[in-house]
C-alpha cells in the first residue's frame, strides 16, 4: 500500500504542478472540501475504507495527469479496478457539486484566441511487393512434395 501522507508532507510547493498538475493551494482546497464531504457522507459511521480520501484524491489526479489504466493503479494500491473507478467517480462528482473546482465553458474556450498548428502526414497506401501464384507455390504441390521426400 502506498504511504501517500508521508509522501506528500515530505513534497516541495514546486512538485505539485509537476506531479499532479495543479498548485499546492488547490491541492489542499480539494482535499478540504472532499474531507468535509467524506464526513458528512459517514457521520452514521460504517466500515472504514481501504482508500483515505487523500489516497482517493492522489488516485484521481494522477489517472488524468499521468493517462494511466485503472489497473494498473488497482495494482499499485493492492484494490480491485472498480474500486479505483468508484474513488475517481466520487472524487470528481464531489468537486463538481461543490462549484469551486470547474473548467470553463465550451463557450469561453472557443471564444478564446488559441494557436491551432495543423499537422499533415501522408497516409496513403503503399503496395506491397508479394510472390505470384503458380503451380510451384501451390499448396498441394508443396504437400506432395513433402511427403514423397519422407516416403
């Protein structure tokens, strides 16, 4: 099991970006308000849980920073793939509903002036150069052949 807690006081205010894509400020506003969530969500108590909320929160960021499988993440936090699908689902719905943590609008992005470059490549296909057919190339010819070298 990974040791998030330990890991994260040990990081630098400059790691954040690097690692989880967004600032320290941002980081400690998310796992704020996903604590406050968690609280609330549990205050009749239950069972704990094998992912803290900071583990869920690491778990999130990194599945869109870093592109990787959900399965591969299962297997770094020895949990099942569907865990780790339902901590990113409660991760991003919480922050969602909280209206602090969004991304602008389709709108105010393509309003905004972004330089497009536009990349060509030739896909066309090429052909491939590839025996005839004829009698030696024949399967048949090519299994008698075989089989009166044997007998």
């Amino acid at each position: 099991m990974i040791e998030n807690e330990k890991r994260i006081e040990k990081m630098k205010e400059t790691e954040y970006h690097e690692i989880f894509g967004i600032e320290k400020s941002t980081f400690e506003k998310m796992i704020e308000k996903l604590e406050s969530a968690y609280k609330e969500l549990h205050k009749e108590g239950g069972r704990p849980p094998r992912l803290s909320v900071l583990d869920k929160l690491v778990i999130m960021l990194g599945y869109y920073h870093d592109y990787r499988t959900m399965v591969n993440i299962a297997f770094d936090y020895d949990v099942s793939k569907s865990r780790i699908s339902d901590a990113v689902k409660w991760v991003e719905e919480t922050l969602i509903l909280d209206g602090a943590f969004a991304l602008p609008a389709k709108r105010e992005l393509k309003e905004a002036e972004t330089g497009v470059v536009i990349a060509v490549a030739d896909v066309t296909e090429c052909e491939t150069e590839r025996p005839k057919k004829n009698s030696r190339n024949h399967t048949r010819a090519s299994k008698n052949a075989i089989q009166s070298k044997i007998w």
